[in-house]
C-alpha cells in the first residue's frame, strides 16, 4: 500500500472528517448525475457500485488503490477511447434526441468526467488531488442541472452544498495543519467529536444562508424566457394515440402508465372544470381498425401583439360558461396542444424566434385543422406553460331536443363516413335508441346503452380480429375507452348523426393543496363530440368509470409532492420577467392587506380596552365601597413601599406626642434629630452618610442656627450614647427655633 500523505499525522481527527467529507461530496456530484435517468445502463450501474466498495473501505481506514501514476495512464488511456465513445457509443444512444450530435457530445463529456472522477477517488493523496477531485464534484452537479431541472437537483444540490462548505473548510485545515507546532488528537477523542460536530453545525449554517441569498437574488434579479439548453432535451416517451393516426388500443397502451403528463391550474372556483375533458386530436375518419384524419391543409394561427393566439371555434348558439386555465404541459411526444372545447384564445410560448435563412424574422406559430385540433409547429420538446381561454356549453337538455336534425353538407361529408360495418351494429343502434323522439335523446340513449351494458377493462387479450369494433359489441362486451368511444362514433353514425372520435385526457386529479389538476398518462381517454344544428358540437363519454381513487396516507404524501413539483416548474423552471411582476405585486398586495389587517386588530382592540374601562369606572362609581376600597389600596401600597420606616415614624410621634414632660429617651431623640436633617436638607445642608455628627454641626455656618444645631446634636448623642438624661421640652423647643428660624429665611430669600 502506499503510504499516506504526511498531513494525516499532523491532525487525525480533521484528516479521517475530510476524507468522510469529501466522499460524500464526490458521491452526491455522482449520484445526481445518475439520477436523472438520461445516461445510459453502464453509466448508471457501474458509477454506484464503485461508490458503494469505496465507501466501505474508507469505513476500514484503508487507504488510496491506485497510484498516481497508474491513475495517470489510466486517464491517458481514456482519452484514446473518448473519440470512439463520441462517435460510435454516444452518437448509438442519442439517437431520436432533438439534436443527436450535440446530445452525443454532452453524454460523451459526461463519461469521461464520470471515469476521471472514479479514478482520481480511488487514487487521491495529496492535497492538490483532493481539490481536484472537489472540482470534478462540481463539474458533475453541472452536468446534472443540464440533464434535468426536477425538483430532486434542488434536493441534490441543498446536499452538494453542505458537503461542499464542509470538504472545503477541513481542506484548508489539512492544508495549514502541516508542519503547525501542536499536539494531535486522535479521531475517537472527546476534541475530535466536538471539532467534527463544530464543522458539521458550520457546514449547515452556511450552505443553509448561501441557498436563502440565492433564493434573493434569483427572484430579484430581471430575468426573460429563452431557450436554455432546450437542445439537450432527451426524446421523450412515445404518446402513441395522440395524432391524425390512431389504431384501437393504442390509448390503453398510455394508460398503463402513471408518468406525469400536464398540470392544470383553473381560475376560480376549481370544482368547474372537475368534468372537462382536455381534447387533444379529433379524428374523422374509420377503416374498421383505425381513426385517421385524411391530409387537409391546416390554417396557421400567428400571435398579435399581445401574444395571444386567437382561435375561431365559430358562432353557434347557446349557453356558455367561461374558463380560463393554464396548463404546464411535460415534454411529450406528441404536438398536440391540449385545450377545454371550445377555445378562444391562448398565450405561451410554442417555440423561439428565429431568423429564417433568407434573413427574414420567423415568429413560432400553431397548426389547427378543420376538426379544431391545435398542434405545436415548434414541437412539444420542452416542457411548455400556456393560458387558456374556453367558453364550455352548457346548453340545457330540452334546447338541444329543438335542435333541428338538418345537416350541412360539409357536415354529412366528413362526420358521417362510415366503413363497411356488422348488419348487427345498425341493428343494436335500433334497439338502444328504440324510445328515443330526437337526435339529442338518441345520443344520450347510445351513451347510456354503453355505460350499463358493457364493462371497461386495460385487459385486452385475444387473437387479434379483422372487426374488432364487432368484437367489442358482441363477443368480449369490455374494453377501454378507445372501444367505447369508437362505438358511440359509429352507432351514431349508423343513425344519420354525425358524431366524431376524439382523444386527450380527462380531467386527472385534483390536488387541493396547489389548486390544480394533476393529468398523468394514465388519464388518456377518448369520448364523442355530437353535432347539434346551431348549437355545434357537444361532448358525450360513454366510457363506464374506471377504478375509484385512492384515499390513503400515502396519496396523500404524493400530492404534497406533486404541489412540490409544480410550485419548482412554475415559480423556479418557467420563472421569466411576467413571474416577477406577479410576484411583487401579489408581495405589495399581500404587505398592504397585513398591515391594514394589523391596524384594524389594533384599533378594534383599543376601542375594547376602552369599553371595558368606562364599563369599569361606572360600576366603581355607583358602589358604595369604591373609597374605603380605594384608601385601603393606598395604605396597603404606603405599607409595601416604606413599611418598617412608616410605623417606627409613626410610633416615634405617638410617643413624642403622648409624653410631652420626662426625660428624653434614644428612640425620640433619634426622631427628633432625623426632623432637625430633614430640615436642613430642605436649605441645602445634607448630611454625608460618612460624617459624624459633631462633624456635620461644626460645618453649619457661624450664628444662631449654627449654635441651635450644635445643642440639639449634643443632646441627642447624650440621649443615644451617653448616661446624661436629657428633658424633652428642651430638645422640643430647639427644634421649634430651627423650624421657625429656616422658614422665616425662606421667606426672605436668604
């Protein structure tokens, strides 16, 4: 083994902290990068297992595997692959990415930082090669934020910054630490543990205060939408079923996954849009097996000035009741642009300005055919927010029975083709609609017919069929919502009523604690749009309902995470200068409704307090025990304050006062003589707690008041110290004369 770096004898215990510290730093910078699922097998098993063996032989003390110059050959050695990785290996696996070539280039870097990385773990000793090592962390987290911007990075990064501060700090105490003048400690000592505890409480505080100024600064500074890295986006799944092509049983294929498709925040009162399906694709056309949309030139729908996408849905008749949402739609493969029926108008960005290479501007647009189907020209490769506008019907029943039951022409041509068809489907479409008087009772009848006679089911099994819609209505009687869908389509049909297929989602799960709809893959659905005369095109669903939800502790758990994760997408991914705006003034809006709030607490308060002490001062003052309560207050407060000093005071001049002849004994003499400085103070004349007093009567000045003073100080130190009786009536009448004496100088101002 080679020997250990000289560092490690100069301190121990900060020696074994850094090299805890600075695998955990390298370990978080490795696992990120693996956890955003876009690296390939090899470099999402290989990179853990090499952590794993790592961790447990520095939980053995061992020390480094390699040697620097076996690590060294090793990453030269590498660099020889690194162009058979770019072109061959990484170009294989970026395949069907938006851009193949520069997503080729990033997972080829990605591998090599990841074998830099393993190596220089396995063969770091010096100081230079732990820093190194530090910055091919760094580098890793880099590598995860261009892969991926899920709220995991954010958790991943808060943990990158603790390891950080932590192996940065014991670095630069390993580095001064050597050849310093002082005793070691070893790791297991009650030193080490405070000392491993300190750095550990630090490394917390400080990436803690680096992540809350970050947080500042990022929603503080201007920011503007663009294209960060959009190239770099991986392929994402396959949403077959979702274009102007769909086979039956595409659809269930989505429902069997659970993966997050669009979040759907509603203006309002979110129980309205508890029952709208977000249409995707209308198809118009069916061969037996398959829904397709014959090729139509499709009208392009540019941005006005405001950045609102005006869609024409035609006038019809009616009721409507408006909705307004937005949607935070995931990168899908798909380019489909999911709306509520009937849209007005929607605002986003479906792609970047460019320039065209003729030099002329090029504004992205969106596609809509002649069924109102919406498609992202730009692609839906990124994941993209829009503004929705719709105006949903709700045109009561006994309207849609007026209806008139002539088409347009326009109308007969596209939506009542039909294939050649089972004699018994006309049949069952005269059974089930048997006592119905119009085309609105017909269509509610075939929807109901579906609902109660078939059941639904993902479970699709069977050799395939040549009518599978035959197979459907007369054999199996289940299937998922493709089947039901596409069943209504054509009995309507069959009947003279035009009705056409239509595929997107229903409405997903609403999740009380952000406010918005969570649609996942498996609420992929397809339903039917009936065409009333004046009254347009109205939605029926004749799928049965599937399994109920689930109320459990843990979805529960997962729709805290879900809020989690669209709080990231909408206030962190898509935080542009519009973000800004609304979150200082909903900052303004919400400081101005606290402190109005506060003061009107305050004031309410005051005024109660005020009540309640004119409520008080009237019952006190119509009771009969107000002043004796009152007087006793103030005597017992008098008491609290001076209480020893007041009675002596007041014995002192009961005894005074009751023995007016006899000698004079120390307690009145002491009272006479504190009378006497009390009445000098009031001339200025105070006596110092450090003078005798003899002392204080010599400083008096020269005349009668000075002579006066002096007696009276001898008779009370005859009456306290000495075996001299002193009268009482002398010391009395002193104490007259002083009184009269100052008083009348007073007077005079003397």
């Amino acid at each position: 083994m080679a020997r250990p770096d000289r560092n490690a004898d100069t301190l121990p215990a900060v020696e074994g902290y850094f090299q805890v510290s600075l695998f955990l730093l390298v370990a978080t910078g490795i696992l990120a990068v693996v956890s955003t699922g876009k690296l390939d097998l090899p470099s999402t098993v290989v990179p853990p297992i090499a952590l794993i063996c790592k961790g447990v032989r520095i939980f053995r003390g061992r020390g480094p595997e390699l040697s620097t110059r076996a690590a060294t050959w090793l990453v030269l050695a590498y660099f020889l692959f690194f162009p058979f990785d770019l072109w061959v290996l990484s170009r294989t696996l970026a395949e069907g990415a938006p851009n193949p070539g520069l997503y080729a280039a990033l997972l080829s870097a990605i591998h090599l930082m990841l074998f830099a990385t393993l190596i220089r773990l396995y063969s770091a000793r010096t100081n230079r090669d732990s820093g190194f090592l530090a910055v091919l962390a760094v580098t890793a987290m880099l590598a995860s934020a261009i892969l991926t911007v899920e709220t995991g990075f954010l958790v991943a990064l808060a943990i990158f910054l603790v390891f950080s501060v932590s192996t940065f700090v014991a670095l630069e105490m390993r580095r001064s630490a050597k050849g310093a003048a002082l005793a070691p400690f070893e790791p297991a000592s009650p030193l080490a543990r405070r000392l491993n505890r300190a750095l550990g409480v630090t490394s917390a505080f400080v990436a803690t205060g680096m992540l809350l100024l970050g947080l500042v600064i990022f929603f503080v500074i201007p920011r503007f939408t663009t294209g960060y890295l959009s190239a770099l986006n991986l392929q994402p799944a396959l949403m077959t079923g979702f274009s102007d092509n769909v086979a039956l049983g595409e659809i269930g294929q989505i429902q069997r996954n659970t993966s997050l498709v669009m979040r759907i925040a509603v203006e309002g009162d979110a129980k309205i849009a508890e029952n709208v399906h977000w249409r995707g694709i209308a198809l118009t056309t069916f061969d037996g097996t398959r829904w397709f949309t014959p090729a139509r030139e499709q009208n392009m729908v540019v941005a006005d000035a405001n950045g609102d996408y005006a869609l024409d849905s035609g006038f019809f008749h009616g009721t409507f009741s408006p909705l307004r949402y937005t949607v935070l739609m995931e990168p899908i493969a798909t380019d489909a642009i999911f709306v509520a029926l009937r849209p007005e108008s929607i605002r986003g960005r479906f792609g970047e300005d460019s320039v065209s290479p003729n030099g002329f501007p090029h504004h992205p647009y969106l596609l809509m055919d002649q069924t109102g189907s919406l498609s992202n020209a730009a692609h839906n490769g990124t994941k993209i927010r829009y503004e929705g506008r719709s105006l949903l019907p709700t045109t009561p029943a006994s309207e849609l029975r007026k209806a008139p039951s002539v088409y347009p022409p326009v109308i007969q041509e596209t939506y009542l083709q039909l294939p050649s068809l089972d004699p018994r489907v006309r049949a069952l479409a005269e059974r089930a609609t048997s006592d119905a008087k119009n085309q609105y009772d017909k269509a509610v009848s075939v929807e109901h017919y579906l609902i109660s006679h078939y059941s639904y089911t993902l479970n699709l099994t069977g050799p395939p069929t040549k009518d599978p819609l035959a197979q459907f209505l007369f054999e199996r009687k289940s299937g998922n919502c493709e089947y039901f869908a596409s069943a209504m389509t054509i009995l309507l049909r069959s009947m003279g009523i035009p009705a056409r297929y239509v595929t997107g989602f229903s409405p997903g799960e609403y999740n009380d604690l952000g406010g918005d709809y969570i649609v996942r893959e498996s609420d992929a659905h397809a339903w039917v749009e009936v065409f009333f005369p004046e009254y347009g095109w109205i939605t029926f669903d004749p799928t049965p309902p599937g399994n109920n939800p689930r109320h459990g502790l843990l979805d529960r758990m997962s729709l805290y995470w879900d809020w989690f994760q669209f709080a990231w997408a909408e206030w962190v991914i898509n935080y542009d200068f519009a973000h800004q705006l609304t979150l200082g003034q909903n900052l303004e809006k919400t400081s101005r409704n606290w402190g109005d709030r506060a003061r009107d607490i305050w004031r309410a308060r005051e005024h109660a307090a005020m009540a309640r002490l004119l409520a008080l001062d009237r019952r006190l003052e119509s009771s009969t025990y107000f002043l004796p309560s009152v007087l006793v207050l103030l005597l017992v407060t008098l008491f609290a304050l001076r209480g020893r000093s007041v009675i002596r005071y007041a014995l002192a001049c009961w005894s005074l006062r009751a023995r007016r002849t006899g000698n004079l004994t120390a307690s009145l003499a002491s009272l006479e003589y504190t009378e006497m400085l009390r009445l000098l103070e009031q001339r200025g004349w105070k006596k110092s707690p450090s003078e005798t007093a003899l002392e204080f009567a010599s400083g008096i000045p020269v005349g009668d008041l000075a002579v006066r003073v002096r007696e009276l100080t001898e008779l009370y130190q005859s009456a306290r110290f000495g075996d001299h009786p002193a009268r009482i009536e002398q010391m009395s009448s002193i104490l007259r004369f002083l009184r009269d004496s100052l008083r009348a100088s007073k007077s005079t101002g003397r």
